[in-house]
C-alpha cells in the first residue's frame, strides 16, 4: 500500500494502485475486491 502514495503523481498513484490490486488478486482475492471497491475514498487525496 505504501507504494501508491509514494508516487510523484496522480497519474502514477493510479496506475501504481490497479497494479497493487492486480498483484493481490492471484493469493488474496477478497483483499483486491476490498481495495477496489474503497478506490474512491483512498485515492480521493489526488482530485
């Protein structure tokens, strides 16, 4: 999760944040749909 904040951007935080949820997918699956479903309220520091 650090590495989505720690991007130079918002563009960046973005993508770094669908590749985070694609990585969990594969072992963790209910933690990538959790993450997904709450992508709104982490990221809303970027708007």
């Amino acid at each position: 999760m650090r590495t989505i904040f720690d991007q130079p951007d918002d563009k960046e935080v973005h993508a770094q944040f669908a590749r985070v949820v694609d990585a969990l997918e594969g072992k963790l699956p209910q933690a990538a749909a959790h993450l997904e479903q709450a992508r709104d309220d982490l990221l809303a520091f970027t708007a």
